[in-house]
C-alpha cells in the first residue's frame, strides 16, 4: 500500500525544530553574526559616554562632576554617536527578526552565512565611518545600503517561497 502523496511532501519539509539549532549551520552562523551585532550596538552606548566625558557634554544636572558645566543636548560629537546608535537600533533590529523569517525557508548554507557576514561587516564599517572616524560620502551610504539591500533581498525571497500558501 502506497503512502499518501501529502506524506512524501511532509517528509521533505525541515520541522522548525531542526532549522532553529545547533546542528543548523545557517543558525549558528546567524548566532555568531547577531552577537557580534549585539555586541556593537552595546558599545554604542559606551561610546555615547566616552564622548560625553571627553567634551564634557552631559544631559541631566546629576551628571555634572566637573564644577562650571552647564547641562547641554546638543555637541555635535555626542550627536553623531547617538544618531549612528538609533541608526542601527533601526537597522540591525528588522535585520535580526528578517534573518530568522530567512533561515525559516531552509536558504543554502553557503549563500545565507555569506550575506549575515557582510551584512555584519558592512554595519561595522558603517560604525566606524560615522561615529568613530567620519569619512566623507559614499563610505557610510554603501555601508548603509549593504545592510538594507541584504534585508530586502532576504524578504523577497520569503516572499517568493511562501507566495504560493496565500
């Protein structure tokens, strides 16, 4: 007695329990690459505070430690560190939620842990061209649109998998 068809296709089909593990080598490339991403964006905020303390640049009057400073927003300096942080918080997160859609369509290997790489690299590199050591355009508008084009290439191919269920 031959098996329903449906079977055969089940059998095929990776139980999330399977993609979402160790043993995935696309997750644990996706783990490595959002810890990395994790890991920058918390030293964002240390580097809000070392420019802070540098230029002596604080927001609330109980920051003040050094006599004659007056409670300022607005130094550059401090500025760009934190519009580089809210930048990737806009960034990085989509991307982390997109990569684990992603890894949900059982992607090759090998494509799927090259684009967390670069989109990684090209956030880091989007870092340190904007708040560490700023270089004029287009380094930080092609570090930018690497991160994004990854996320946008990553949700069509969702969608063109899922496109047929709907």
């Amino acid at each position: 007695m031959s098996a329903p068809a449906n079977n055969a296709t089940q059998q095929t089909m990776t139980s999330p329990g399977d993609m979402f593990n160790l043993e995935n080598p696309v997750f644990c490339c996706y783990l490595f690459w959002a810890t990395v991403l994790v890991a920058k964006m918390l030293l964002m905020s240390l580097l809000t505070a070392v420019q802070r303390f540098r230029y002596k640049i604080f927001p609330n009057q109980e920051d003040l430690f050094f006599k004659n400073l007056e409670v300022k927003f607005d130094d550059p300096h401090v500025e760009r560190v934190r519009r580089a942080h809210r930048n990737d918080m806009e960034n990085i997160l989509p991307y982390f939620i997109m990569s684990l859609i992603y890894i949900s369509t059982n992607p090759n290997a090998n494509v799927a842990c090259n684009l967390f790489r670069v989109a990684s690299v090209a956030r880091i590199i989007h870092t340190l061209v904007y708040a560490v050591y700023p270089v004029p355009q287009p380094s930080r508008i092609l570090a930018f649109a690497t991160m994004l084009l990854i996320t946008f290439y990553m949700a069509a191919v969702v969608a063109l998998r899922t496109l047929s269920f709907i």
